[in-house]
C-alpha cells in the first residue's frame, strides 16, 4: 500500500479531507468534497460577531425570565467541551447555570478530577445520575448487537437525563457546546439539521428508543430512567435547546489550551487516535472508535486527521498515514468489556461482522476476506494505559 494512501483504497473518500462515504450521512458535492469541508469553508465567512450578540439576545431574554430559578442548564462530562462550556456561560456571560451530568459510569481517572476540578472552581451548582454497573454491563452487550458500539446508554443518557432535569426544575433552556456543522458531515452552519426536539438525540446517536433495548436480560423497568419526557411537557415548558458552536468561533485546539492553562485541565492517552484530549473522561473511548473501525472502516484518527487536514495542520497524506497507525488499534479496554459484558472475543467480533456486511462491505464493494487480510497487514497491537484505570471505588 502506498504511503499516503487510505488504508481502504476501494473505499471512496472525500477529495479533501481523510472522510470515507461509510460516515454517517455523508454526501459528496459534484466536486468529491463532503460536507464538513464545505461547513468547515463556511465558518470563515459568517460574521461571528453577529452570532454572538444572537447568543446575548437569546441568554439575557431567559435569564431575564428565569426569577430565582437557574437560567440554563449545561450538560456537562468534565470533557473539554463542557469545561469551555462552562467557562463562557458564567465568566464571559454571567449565567447562572445548573450543571447536569449523566454518568456513562466508565469515569477515567483524569475525567473525575477534570469534572469536579472545574465544577469547584467555577462554584456551579450539579446534579449527576449514575446508573448501576450491572445495568450498565447488559445494555453495553445489548447495544453491541444493536447500534454496533457499547455504548447506548451514554449516547441516550446525554439525551434524555437533561430532558429530564429541565422538565423537574421548570428550566427551558439547555446549552451544549460543539456544533453538529462542526466536523460530522452531516451538516453544516448554513444548512443545519432539524431543529432541536425532545428526539434529538435518538435521530442522531442513539438510534433506538429505550422500549427498543429491552430483551431477556433488559426489563422496562430497568431502563425507565432513559425515557424522554412526554412531549406534553416539553410542549408546556417550551424546551430550547442551543449549541454554542452556533454562536461562537470553534476551535478545539485553542480552546483545550485555554482550559489547561486557566484550570488546570489535564489530557491524557486515548486510544484509537493521536489527540490526547477528546473524551478524556471516559475509559470506554477507544472501543467506540474501534467498533466504528469495525463496522464503517474508519475510527477516531479519521476523524481527527480531517479535521486537522481542513485547518490547515495535516497534508491530507499525512492525515492517511495517521488513520492507518491508529483507527486499527485494539484499545486495551476491550479485556474490561469482554469481562463486562460476558461475551467472548469471538463472539465480539463475529457481532462486528454482521454490522460490517451492512456498512462497510455493502457500500465499498470490499469483500470480507479483503478486510480481513488488510487487517492483518496493517494490524496495531494493544497500546497498554495504565494511567486510565477506572475510578471504581469511588463512585
């Protein structure tokens, strides 16, 4: 295979970026460049300045509504995003927000202090649900077979939790951070995607509803905390929903150093990409990058490498050597959630074939023995973390 070259070469990509047609959503111009490239060369003309005095327009009008209740409620991780999040809503804007986190209950070490560290020093009032870890362990076996990665409950948690707290508190305005024009390819700042409902995140993460988990193992009861509300009171709240990326020039990089100077934010290893700073705070990163690997062919090195090619940081060749060092590693988690799960490594990925047969190998016309041989060639070993131990003990 040539250097600078995808690792699938079968595979159609965009003309400027690292992105395969197997990303979801994904839509190519008649000039071969996807969509995130066309969003990325959009943000460069809108007037952010604009945008920004919308934002103040939008936070003073329910902040002004709000009385002796919280203005806003800012889902929160202890990520990066949700720091800065954090950081502009209160210093820069003066809010009032109540900190919402729904635990994934796959906390790394540094994700613990990074969440309370800036809760701490920023005195934000917050409320966490976790829910317990057997629970967990089945729908991470569930989600497997369903969606194609362990992690459902975190996907529809992040949805409904804040739903949930918002409709409880009377609190109609919910700010998250990056836009979904921001790098997905599924969007873009002048063409976004419908507009937030109680749905949201179902259409666009989660893809099953919690009725559609349940099995011999999952129960209606048991998943009962990941129901959204029912639509008559969100109607009657009058729920909004914002991304700040909408308002505000993005940029992760500039935003991640500001964070570590300011508060002592702190990265660390991720498997599956070369970045050391997206979804610190939780263990189970690699393996959602590596069973997206599995079943569309790329994993999170693509979606970094692009993003850095469109900024201007990579050659789109050195973004394909990047993808091919790192979207195939086996991320050491794997041991935890086999253990987990109860599932045996071969079981693990023959449930990964079946998804692969109706992304990758249906819409690149690649064979299962071609991927498997590629594999092989290109095969990275476990990269052993011992610095991203799970915070058990202490949740």
């Amino acid at each position: 295979m040539s250097e600078g070259k995808p690792l699938f070469e079968k595979l159609r990509y965009c003309v400027r970026c690292c992105m395969p047609a197997t990303n979801i959503g994904m839509k190519f111009d008649e000039l071969g460049i996807c969509l995130a490239c066309r969003s990325s060369e959009e943000k460069m003309h809108i007037n952010w300045l604009e945008r920004q005095e919308q934002l103040k327009k939008i936070l003073d009008k329910y902040k002004g509504s709000a009385g002796n209740n919280y203005d806003c409620i800012i889902p929160v991780s202890g990520g990066k995003d949700s720091c800065f999040q954090l950081h502009v809503l209160t210093k820069i804007y003066g809010m009032k927000p109540l900190a919402v986190t729904f635990s994934h209950n796959w906390y790394s070490k540094t994700g613990w202090y990074n969440l309370w560290n800036m809760l701490d020093k920023l005195n934000v009032d917050h409320i966490m649900f976790t829910p317990n870890r057997n629970l967990i362990n089945k729908l991470a076996k569930q989600s497997l077979k369903g969606i194609g990665d362990p992690c459902w409950h975190c996907h529809m948690g992040v949805g409904s939790f804040p739903l949930q707290v918002a409709v409880k508190f009377n609190i109609p305005l919910i700010i998250w951070g990056e836009s979904i024009a921001e790098g997905t390819g599924r969007a873009t700042y002048s063409s976004p995607l419908k507009e937030f409902d109680r749905d949201y995140f179902v259409r666009n993460s989660a893809r099953l509803y919690p009725d559609q988990m349940v099995s011999d193992i999952i129960t209606k009861k048991d998943i009962n905390s990941f129901q959204l509300p029912n639509p008559e009171k969100i109607g009657k709240l009058g729920l909004v929903g914002l991304h700040l990326g909408d308002f505000i020039f993005w940029d992760s990089e500039r935003q991640v150093e500001f964070i570590k100077k300011e508060y002592n934010w702190k990265e660390d290893i991720i498997e599956g990409s070369y970045k050391n700073y997206k979804s610190v705070e939780c263990i189970m990163e690699g393996m959602h990058s590596y069973t997206k690997f599995l079943k569309r062919g790329f994993g999170r090195a693509t979606d970094h490498a692009s993003q850095d090619v469109r900024t201007g940081l990579l050659t789109r060749e050195e973004g394909f050597e990047l993808a091919k060092r790192y979207d195939n590693e086996i991320p050491e988690v794997l041991n935890f959630l086999l253990k987990e799960t109860k599932l045996t490594e071969k079981e693990f990925y023959d449930i990964m074939k079946e998804h692969r047969k109706n992304h990758l190998l249906k819409d690149s016309g690649i064979t299962e023995e071609e991927f498997q041989r590629i594999l092989q060639k290109y095969k990275q070993k476990k990269r052993i973390d011992k610095s991203k131990e799970l915070y058990v003990n202490n949740l």
